[in-house]
C-alpha cells in the first residue's frame, strides 16, 4: 500500500456515483492530482466541508491505479467561506482556479501552487480589487509556464519599450516589428500591465478605471490565445501519437 502527503488547494470536485466525488487539487509537490474522496457526500462524512474549492488542506493519499484516493483531510486554510461571501471574489478566484488546472496539467512546479496560494489568500482577505488580482495571477502564471507577456522589450527583436499588442508574438512589439496600421498602447495602459506582473500595488491601485479596463482586456485576449496554443498542441500531439 503507497501512501503519500501533500499540500493542495482544491481546484475542482465533481460527482462520483451516489456518495463519491472525484477532487482535483493542485499540490506543492506533485502537481495536478485527481483523487477519489469516497463517502463524501454523505451528512456524516468527515471530508466533506473540508474539500471545498479554494480550500487549502493538508491531504493523504492513497496510490491508485488510474485515481489515487483520499485517506485524510485536514484543512490548512479555509478560504472558501470568505471568498464565496463577495460575488466578484468568487468569481475571480473561480476563473483562476480553472486556468491553474489548465497551465498546471503538464508541471508540477511548486511556483504554480503558492502563486495560485498568495492570489486566494489576497483574495480571501480583500486586499486589492478581486479582478486586479485576477488579472495579476493570470500574468504571473502564464510567465511561471514560460509565457511570459513581453512588456518592456519588443517580442520579436528585443527593441525598448515597445507599445504596439501583437499577441501572437507574445506580447508588445516595436513599430518596425508591427503589422501596418496598428494602433499604440496607451503609456498607462503599458505600464499597469508592468505593474499587475510585478505586483506593485500601489501603482496598480493608482491606475484610472479607463486603464484597467483596457489592460484587463489585453490580460484576457492574452490568456486565451495560449491556452488555445496549448489545447492546439496538445491535438497535434495526439494525433501524431495516434499516427505512430
Ligand atoms: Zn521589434
């Protein structure tokens, strides 16, 4: 019998049968992990409050051949009762736990679970708006899994201060380096985005909401066209591996 002992933050649960749920978490040491937690939805159950999403918990599992299971619980930090408390709250920390899952599938990088951990927490104790902490997670995860937003250098030949977007480049690329008739970035709007990746608060706090909005907007378009890479790769791989 192979037991093991990690941190997670539980990212998702969903029903398993009548009384099972399988739980995914994100860990400290081993990444992604998908467990069953049986009997859980039973009143009695002594797991049941404690694997709720955005919860922090010390957990034991059992090695399984395709799931591993849920032996012990304890919880760390219960962050799904303040965070679930403001409505923008939740749904920041919702879309955050739901990108974790996605850029963490292939690591297991421990960068990923305590950035994911510091977002919750600031989350749960409210101190910056909930979509500025989104926004700065989102960031500073996709630079953890090497996709960093260019910001300060051109994306294609490593020119200063860029101020054009080019997302398929990765980020801000420089006038010659542009497609004909792009539009500048706001300077603000540039130098929130530098901010929100290095946290600087204060300058980020200090930004108009005319700033956030549009940078907000970049950190989404950004956000969505790696992990469609990433979904577009792993569909190339497959097939290739199906071909083999
Ligand atoms: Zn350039």
């Amino acid at each position: 019998m192979k037991l093991y002992r990690d941190e997670g933050i539980v990212v998702r649960t969903h029903q398993l049968g009548e009384a099972d749920r399988i739980i995914t978490f994100l860990t400290r040491h081993h990444g992604i992990v998908r467990a069953t937690a049986k009997g859980v939805r039973r009143t009695r159950s002594k797991f049941g409050a404690r694997l709720e999403p955005f919860s922090l918990v010390d957990v034991q599992f059992y090695e399984g051949r395709s799931l591993d299971i849920v032996t012990e619980v304890a919880t760390l930090a219960p962050f799904s009762s303040s965070i679930a408390r403001d409505i923008d709250s939740y749904a920041a920390a919702s879309s955050m736990l739901e990108v974790a899952e996605q850029l963490c599938s292939e690591s297991s990088e421990d960068e990923h679970f305590f950035l994911l951990l510091a977002a919750l927490a600031a989350l749960a104790r409210r101190d910056q708006a909930a979509d500025l902490i989104r926004d700065s997670y989102f960031l500073r995860a996709l630079a953890v899994a090497g996709w960093a937003l260019s910001i300060w250098n051109c994306a294609e030949c490593g020119a200063n201060s860029p101020t054009i977007v080019h997302l398929p480049s990765g980020g801000l690329v420089c006038d010659s380096c542009a497609p004909r008739d792009s539009r500048s970035l706001p300077a603000p709007v540039i130098a929130h985005l530098g901010a929100l990746m290095g946290g600087q608060w204060e300058a980020v706090r200090s930004s108009s909401n005319l700033t956030r909005g549009e940078a907000s907007q970049i950190v989404a378009n950004f956000l969505q066209w790696q992990l469609e890479r990433q979904v577009r790769s792993l569909r190339v791989g497959a097939r290739m591996h199906a071909a083999i």
